[in-house]
C-alpha cells in the first residue's frame, strides 16, 4: 500500500515541484541576459563634442525607446557617451529599469 501511494502522489508531486523550480530559474537566467552593464553619460558642451566631466549620468547602449537625459523631464538636456578618441558625440538611452 505505502509503495503504490508513493508512485501515485509522491513521484508526480516532485517532479511538478522540480518543473515549476526549472520555470523560475529559466525566467530569471533570461532577464539576467538583458541586461547589460551601464555605462557614463556627460553633458556635451559644443556640436563637437567636448564633454562637460564634473557630473556622469548612468546611460545604457541599448535602445529602449528612450534617450538618457540629465533628469527625467523630456525637456532636459540630451546626455552622450565618448567615442573612441573621447569626444561625447554616442547617443545614448535611458536605462530600463
């Protein structure tokens, strides 16, 4: 008797709890993925890209629809990156959150 209700509940109970675990893990790997690593934003000053370097701003490479600004308000200033010779021309975006 203690051997037929083992394999009628137990063995099926464990393996739904083991694929519910493999469910939340999968979610959890996949949205650890996404993320990238934030990157400095600077005010630019001129068209050619000298950077304002007293205050970084936490910007993202990837597009989400939104570019990284000094503050949230759509008005404020535009934020950029440097390029590879240091001048801030890369657009950024606002880090998804």
């Amino acid at each position: 008797m203690k051997t037929i209700f083992s394999k009628q509940v137990v063995i099926p109970a464990a393996v739904f709890a083991l694929a519910i675990a493999g469910a939340f893990t999968t979610n959890a790997m996949e949205k650890n993925s996404r993320s990238t690593a934030l990157i400095d934003g600077y005010v630019r000053l001129n068209p050619a890209g000298l950077c304002n370097e007293e205050q970084t701003y936490e910007c993202d490479t990837d597009n989400f629809g939104a570019i990284c600004r000094v503050s949230a308000n759509p008005a404020s200033q535009q934020v950029y990156a440097k390029n590879a010779n240091g001048a801030c021309t890369v657009e950024v975006y606002r880090p998804q959150q």
